[in-house]
C-alpha cells in the first residue's frame, strides 16, 4: 500500500499505540481496566477468561490470513 517502509511503519504504530491505549476499543485496555477494578482475583478471572478466549480468536485468524496472503504471493 505504501512505497515507503518508513511511512508504512510509523503509520503501524501509531495505530498500535491508538488502539492499545484507546478506552474502550482495545481488548487490552479493557482487560487492565478489569484487572486494576477488580476487589478479588477471583471476580477478575470470568472476564479475563473471556477477554483471552477473543484475544486467541483474533489472532488465529490473523495468523490464517497471513498465510493465505504468502501462499498467494508465492
């Protein structure tokens, strides 16, 4: 998309950083916010049971379509 690896890079971080730090949009930050609310470890463990189960999800299918992508380029 980019013909620049400098811009494509500092593009991919700033968009990392917005959506790690985002509230309310990042699964992580929603985790923290859960871990940090929490009175128990044990109220905090459901929701953070949750959260990882997506979080495994999200990154299943990630892993998928970059190998679609390099078996096509291939």
């Amino acid at each position: 998309m980019f013909r620049r690896q400098g811009y494509a890079l500092v593009l991919a971080l700033a968009l990392l950083l917005a959506v790690l730090l985002g509230k309310g949009v990042s699964l992580v930050n929603i985790l923290l916010t859960h871990l940090q609310n929490a009175s128990d470890s044990a109220d905090a463990l459901a929701p953070t049971g949750a959260l990882l189960a997506i979080t495994a999800g999200f990154v299943a299918a990630a892993v998928a379509m970059t190998q679609a992508i390099t078996r096509r380029k291939a």
